[in-house]
C-alpha cells in the first residue's frame, strides 16, 4: 500500500487545504518539503480558509510565519480576498507582535582585506532588515487598512529601541507611532543605552522644511511627541548619561526633584 508521501504534489495540496492542519505539512520530511516550496497561492489559499470567519482578516492573517510579501501579493490576486479585505476597509491592521520579537539585523558582507572585529558593539542596521519591508509594503499598498503603529500600547516603537533598529524607529515614529505609551518607556529605554540622538529623536519631531532639490532650508518649531519628566533625568542620572541630563535639564527645562539633586552632587 503506498504512504501518503507517495502521493501526487497536487493531491497533497488538496488535502492540505481540506484539513487546513498546521501539522500535516510537519508528517514527514518529504511532505514539509514539498509543501516548504508549495506555491505562493496555495499558502494564501491556505491562510483565508484558516482564518475565516473573523471581523478582521488582515490583521489575523499577519499573525502567521507564513504571511510574507509574496504571500500578500498572491492573497491581493484572489478575487474573493479582494472582496473580504473591502469590508475591513475602515479597521486599521493590529501589527503582530512576531514582527518584533527576534529583531536582528542581516549580516553585512565583509570588505575583502578588512581585519575582522572581534567585538561589535552596535548591530549594523539597514531599512531592508525584517521587518521594514513588509511593514512598508503594508503601509503602501492601498487595498490593506492603515496599521495601527501604536497597536499593544507602542509594542513596535518599544522593541526597536530596544534593539536600536534606528531606521525602524525612524520609519515608525514618521508614520505615527508615539513614545508616550507606559509612561514614555520607549524614551527611558534610549536614555539606559545612553543614546542622546536617539532620545532627541523619539521627543522631538523633524520640523525640516526642505526645498525642490531636498536641502534644508528652516526648521519649524513643533511640539514634542512627549513631556519630559524628572524619571527620565534620574535614569539619565543613574547610568550617568551627562549629556541627555543636561539635554533634558536645560534644552528641555524639566526641574530635577530633590532625590536626583543628591543624586548628581
């Protein structure tokens, strides 16, 4: 008697799609490979069987490994798709949490002659790193809702400081995301790894005026993203960052309290 494995790619497929398991592809190694280099639509057929019904397709759909760029451009070519993905015209997509997780950079080629460091002390990141493609992708692709940047209290901007994916923050912040979530967490987070740009960057929005050809030519005065508070001057205070107290103290004008006065004398 034949085993499964032994079975048609298209009839594999078909039982796929009728059991809609996440583990059938995992039966054997022949199978997950078969299915590792399946076609795009039959992943995205996949994914819109698996996740209805819901009141938002997008956002679950996001939430698997699977759901890569090809695997939204081959959803986008499905009529039916198409049709569900108009009825959530006016949600904006919950960003999964998975896009953020395991934020690491991709490694750079290395110059050929150049002595390789032992030690690095900042990862080297690029706006082709996971996940700013897909994130932008979302963001201009007019048949998917606008994300909600600041979906799970600012979960996205939080873990890029963590990790000091600056382009990520830089794209983040451009398109709406705010450090004021949890009591400024995501600026705190910059001030612990002593990154006085970075802290600039996450309070003060760019006011550049530039002209036709892309040079600067004033900066208009807007508010901050975030008020700085005398938390924010202790933890710059405790891990002795100098140069963001005296950025929050003097440029900012946030009064030091009593404790942290002590603290600096």
């Amino acid at each position: 008697m034949p085993a499964i494995g032994d079975l048609p790619v298209e009839l594999l497929y078909d039982i796929f799609l009728f059991t809609l398991s996440e583990h059938f592809p995992h039966t054997s190694r022949h199978i997950y490979s078969v299915f590792k280099q399946a076609p795009s639509s039959i992943h995205a057929e996949y994914l819109i069987s698996r996740c209805l019904p819901t009141d938002d397709l997008p956002s679950k759909i996001l939430r698997y490994p699977i759901c890569t760029i090809p695997i939204l451009e081959s959803l986008l070519r499905i009529p039916t798709f198409a049709t569900l993905l108009s009825n959530h015209s006016r949600s904006s997509i919950k960003i999964p949490r998975r896009l953020f997780q395991n934020l690491t950079p991709k490694p750079r080629p290395r110059v050929v002659g150049m002595k390789k460091r032992t030690r690095q002390k900042e990862p080297s990141w690029s706006a082709e790193d996971a996940p700013m493609p897909l994130l932008r992708f979302l963001l201009e692709e007019p048949r998917f809702p606008n994300p909600d940047w600041n979906y799970k209290d600012g979960y996205p901007l939080t873990k890029a400081v963590m990790a000091g994916f600056v382009p990520l923050i830089r794209f983040l912040l451009e398109n709406g995301a705010s450090p004021e979530y949890k009591n400024g967490l995501a600026v705190r987070l910059a001030i612990t790894r002593k990154d006085l740009s970075l802290v600039r960057m996450l309070i003060e929005p760019d006011g550049s005026v530039k002209d036709a050809e892309g040079r600067i030519v004033r900066r208009r005065r807007l508010e901050d993203r975030v008020k700085v508070d005398t938390e924010m001057v202790k933890a710059a205070v405790k891990v002795d960052a100098r140069d963001i107290v005296k950025y929050l103290v003097a440029e900012k004008g946030c009064v030091p309290d009593m404790q942290t006065v002590l603290m600096i004398a």
